[in-house]
C-alpha cells in the first residue's frame, strides 16, 4: 500500500513540483502511480520534479525501471527527475541497481529546494 502526497501546490512560477511517497510499492499499485505521476509530466511543464522518498518503504524493480524511463522522458523535455531524503533500504535498491548515475539523488531536500529558488 502506498500513498502519494503532492507537498507543494504548484504555482506558475514555481521551479519544481514536490512529490512525496509513503508505504511500499510494488506490482499491485505500480499502474496506479504510473498514471499519477504521468499526470504531473502531462500537465505541468516545470523543470523539476521532486520525489521526496523519505517516508517510503519499499520498491519493486518494475518501479525503478519506470523511474529511469520518467527520468529520459523528462530529460527529453529539459525537465529532470530528483530523488531525495530515501530510507537506507530504498536508497541501497537505487544504488545498487546504478540508478544514482542516471537521476540525480539530493540527500538534504530543503537545501536543494532553497538552491532553486
């Protein structure tokens, strides 16, 4: 189970939107986030999009292979893809599969929030 917050309520001139994670994903909500977080990509066009990891639990590889494919769609757009603030077991997933040399990971979310505004 999973639940997916939006932190900040975009504004036009915002420079991100945050994103926030709690609980486990995995192959029995992964379709459901695909279309949720297409919707951000879709419908608002701002050069970052944040996924503040802090309070999720678990991935599944099908959820780390959307984030890559996320990642050069939004590259694509000259838009990026930042994780930030992952538990230790999310964070070693990620690392271990390579993702961190492909989407860039920000440890302190409020300094790298402050660093673009």
């Amino acid at each position: 189970m999973y639940e997916l917050i939006e932190v900040n309520k975009p504004v036009h001139s915002d420079p991100y939107v945050l994103l926030q994670f709690k609980g486990e994903i995995d192959n029995t909500c992964i379709n459901e986030i695909q279309k949720k977080i297409d919707k951000y990509v879709l419908d608002l066009h701002v050069p970052n999009l944040v996924f503040d990891l802090k309070y999720l639990s678990y991935v599944n590889s099908q959820y780390v292979g959307y984030l890559i494919s996320l990642s050069e769609k939004l590259l694509n757009n000259k838009q990026k893809l930042v994780l930030s603030q992952a538990q230790p077991q999310v964070y070693d997933i990620f690392d271990n599969l390579g993702v961190f040399e492909l989407i860039e990971y920000q440890k302190d979310l409020d300094v790298f929030i402050k660093s673009l505004i």
